[in-house]
C-alpha cells in the first residue's frame, strides 16, 4: 500500500500533470486557430526534422560539451579558490570586495568583453559560462568551509591532527555536502547561460537553434522544440547532480535524526 | 580526621579504584590561574586565582552555576585557550595545546556525522595498524554496548547513544585523562543517569584521571571523589568537597543527601522558598 502511493504520487502524478498541459497546449492552438504558434504534436515533427537533417544530436552534443568544459574550468578553479578564500579569512577579506562586485552581474553583460578577448568563437561561450559558474562554486565553497563547526576542528586537534590532516580528515568531509550543493547549483546556472551564450558568436547548438529557427524563416515548430529540449536536458542533469549528491560518501548528511 | 578517612575507604566497595595517595605527587596542578577577556574597551575577569589540584586516577567534578567560568577554566587545562596569569601543569609539564593524551569530551554533537560508530571510534589511532586498530574498536563498541550500530551513522543514534560513542571514541585513544564538559546535559534524566552508571564503571576498569564540568549538584554527588565548587563574577574556587562516599552510591542513602544539601547550602540554594 505504501509502495504503490509512493509510485502514485511520484510517477503518476507529474505524468498527469504533464498529460493535462500538453491537451491545454493542444486545444489553445485547435481554438486559437493560430499559424505562428504549435501544437504539440508539431513540434514533435519538428524534432524528427531536425533528426531527420542530422543536426538534434550534434547540436544537444555542442551545448553539453560547451557547458561541461566552463563548468569544469570553473570548479577547478573555484572549488580550490573557495577553500583558500574559507580557510584563509585575509585571502577573504583581500578578494571580498572584488567578488562582491562581480557576482551580481549577468553573465551576459560579459558578452561585449568576451568577444574581445576571444573573437566570435566556442571559446567566447566558453569563457561566459566559465565566469557564470565560478563565482557560486567560490562563494558556496568558501561558505562551506567557514561553517564548518569549531566543535569538529577542536576535536580533531586533540587527536593531534597537523594542519594538513586537519584539511583531509575533518574540513574537506564535513564542507563537501554544502560545498556540492553550491555545484549543483552553479551547475544549473551553467545550463542558463550556454543557451544565451549561443545566441551569439556559434553557428551551432541548442540556443544556436532557437534563434535561428526564428530568425530563419519563423519556424516557431523548431523554436519551441529547442526550448523543450533545454528543459528536458536541464532537468535530467539536476536530476544526475543530486543523484551524485546522495553518494554512499554524503549519505550521512541527508539523513534525519531517528 | 585524615585516619578516620582511610577507614571509612577500606569498605569502599569493588569495582572502585584504590583511593589516590595525598603523598604521590599531582596528575595536574592548576596554579594562580587568572583569565581575562576583553570586553568593550575594558577587561572582564573570567576566573581569577584559581588553584587546585587533581590526583591520578581521581574524578572531580567542577561544579557552578553557569557563567562561573568553569567551562573555560576546562578549556584552559585542555590546552584550547591560554590563561592569562598562572600556570596548568600535567605530570610536572606546562599545558601548552590539545594533546592526544589528554581527551575532551564535549556534549554529543562533538562526534563525526561523516563517520560511522567504527569510523568515529577509530579515528584517533589511525597509526596503529589494521588489525590492532579493528580490535580496538570492537573492543569499545562493546564496551559502551554499541554493537550492531558498527556501521550506523550518527544521525541513525539516540542522543544517548551518540555521547557513549564521543566517549568511546575518547577512551580508543588511551588517554590518561578524560575531561568531560557539561557532556551529559542534553540527554533525558534517566538516559544521564543510566550513562553516570556507565563512566563510573568505565572509570573502574580504565583508570583514567576524569575532570567533570557540571551544574548538576546530584551528577557531581553521584560521581566525583572530590567537588570544586566555584562562583561567579568572576570565577573563582569557592569550596573544595571530599565526597566520601562508597560506590556504586546510594542516592537514597542519608549520607548521600547529607552530601547533596552540603552542596546546595554552598551554591546558596538551600532552604530557599
């Protein structure tokens, strides 16, 4: 009985919610009598098109790649440059005025300076997504080691751990799980900026295709497939992240008190 | 009154530690030792000439009511915080920082999340080798009655059952002296008596030298040979009580609750309405 109400209301539930939107989708289309915009069942044939043409897969392809090289640029960058920034609190104060600075601009207002310094190229998309992702995986990792409780750092110099088996045996496990909620995140931000960043400077990709689809002819069909595509993809990456996150190694930070 | 007090111990009964000679010389001495902290622009003294001594293998408690400095005055002889005037001294030597040898035990939120009960209990004796160190630690699981949690996280415990793995994961280490902060003040009444029960029986069978920081006048009664009774603003030590009392005791007992008004008429709660 509780088996099939937790499959019930974890399976059955949002397929019906998505069920009931795709019949709203399709009936204001039907009543509308509208050209411009697709049913459903319209965009499914569009992506078959763009199956069909050989581009769905390379372009889903691009965009990852695109966002796994940023991102993984930035959490080599940010994950260590975190820690330093948590552990060092002058390094902190030094950087804070910088970080607080940058981090509320949109990624896209970096456009302009990233076509300057990279040309009309990938690695102008890159590099946008690389600056998107690395201001959260700094704060969020320097966040973690900071609130690291001084109870654990006290304990684990009265067992007589050195600096470093101080870093390794007690700081590092006790930020990870906050410290890979803040990649998790960042992650999704990733995934926000390839497609704006694509809009701009790559003749390929997710983003690439929405635009172009408009711009090419109005194929609103295709506009809306991409759309559904990014949203598809970004949703199973979340999924993927916090799949990660529920490692055997975190286990204990999920759990609730018996 | 020093021979009347040797008698009596003669019928202290087992499993109690042969009572501390006066003659050896003190596990820890704490001498003049003042601490002050900066507050506002001007200094607050925190505790002001302490002096006392503790003998190997005693238990005494530090008790007060709070803000009496006796969590700092712990946190000084542990090595985590440095005294303004005065000296503490273990076996002759300077405090000069944490020491393995030397265990504290705080309230249970001091054990490991990340760890299970063996990862936790096996964490300070990662230089032994494998197999000395697995015997170890099934050697303290049972004997805080942990067993069948080996590999239970902490939050998989009870409260009760997290304070006996901090203390395990103390006792693994074979320190010569345990110092426990206020470590059974967030448990349930019978959960901190039923753990009472257990570090005096610990206490019985490893022979550690125990400081025991406490408000609690019945914990202090119940465990300590000796209780340094301090008050506060500032911080000093205001009476010192022998409690010569055979264990396991009797809290019931007429001596018992001799012992208990003693310390409440010193802690100014006595006869109050």
């Amino acid at each position: 009985m509780g088996a099939s109400r937790k499959t019930l209301e974890t399976l059955l539930l949002p397929a019906l919610t998505g069920g009931v939107l795709l019949a709203v989708w399709h009936a204001a289309v039907v009543l509308t009598k509208t050209h411009i915009f697709p049913s459903p069942w319209q965009v499914l044939l569009g992506i078959q098109e763009l199956a069909d043409q050989g581009r769905l897969v390379p372009y889903v392809l691009d965009s990852l790649n695109r966002v796994l090289t940023g991102y993984l640029l930035a959490v080599a960058v940010g994950l260590p440059g975190g820690l330093v920034l948590g552990l060092h609190a002058p390094a902190a104060h030094v950087a804070a005025p910088v970080i607080q600075l940058l981090r509320p601009i949109s990624p896209l207002a970096w456009i302009p300076v990233s076509i300057i310094l990279f040309g009309i190229a990938n690695t102008a998309t890159i590099f946008l997504i690389f600056l998107a992702s690395l201001f959260p995986i700094t704060l969020a990792t320097m966040d973690a080691v900071r609130n690291v409780p001084a109870i654990y750092l006290r304990s684990g110099q009265n067992f007589g751990l050195g600096r470093y088996a101080l870093l390794r045996r007690i700081i590092l496990p006790a930020a990870l799980p906050h410290a890979l909620t803040g990649l998790r995140l960042s992650f999704g931000i990733a995934w926000l900026v390839v497609v704006a960043a694509e809009m701009i400077g790559v003749d390929s990709g997710l983003g690439y295709l929405i635009i172009d689809a408009r711009n090419a002819g109005k194929r609103y069909d295709l506009v809306v497939a991409g759309i559904l595509l990014v949203g598809g993809i970004g949703l199973s990456l979340d999924l993927l992240m916090r799949w990660l996150e529920r490692a055997r190694a975190l286990r204990w930070a999920y759990q609730r008190d018996p | 009154m020093r021979s009347q007090n040797a008698a009596k111990r003669l019928d202290v009964a087992a499993p109690t530690p042969s009572p501390p000679s006066q003659a050896q010389p003190a596990k820890l001495s704490v001498a003049g030792l003042t601490v002050t902290f900066p507050v506002d622009g001007t200094h607050r003294t925190v505790l002001e000439a302490i002096d006392f001594e503790c003998h190997e293998g005693e238990l005494v408690c530090l008790l007060g009511p709070s803000g009496c400095g006796k969590s700092t005055l712990l946190n000084v002889i542990g090595g985590f915080l440095k005294p303004t005037q005065g000296q503490v001294l273990i076996d002759g030597a300077p405090v000069t920082g944490p020491d393995p040898r030397r265990i504290f035990v705080f309230q249970e939120r001091g054990v490991f999340p990340w760890l299970t009960v063996e990862g936790n209990i096996g964490f300070g004796i990662q230089h032994l080798p494998a197999e000395e160190r697995r015997q170890r630690v099934a050697h303290y699981v049972e004997m805080v009655g942990l067993r069948g949690f080996e590999r239970a996280y902490p939050a998989e415990l009870s409260g009760g059952m997290k304070q006996r793995l901090e203390v395990a994961r103390a006792l693994a280490v074979g320190p010569d002296m345990l110092y426990l902060d206020e470590s059974f003040g967030a448990l349930d009444y019978i959960t901190r008596h039923n753990l009472r029960r257990e570090l005096l029986h610990l206490w019985a069978t490893e022979r550690k030298t125990i400081l025991f920081v406490t408000h609690d006048i019945d914990e202090s009664v119940q465990l300590a040979n000796r209780v340094v009774v301090m008050a506060a603003r500032p911080g000093r030590i205001q009476r010192v009580v022998d409690i010569d009392l055979p264990y396991p005791r009797d809290i019931s007992s007429a001596r018992y609750l001799r012992y208990r008004d003693e310390l409440l008429e010193e802690l100014g709660l006595a006869h109050q309405r």
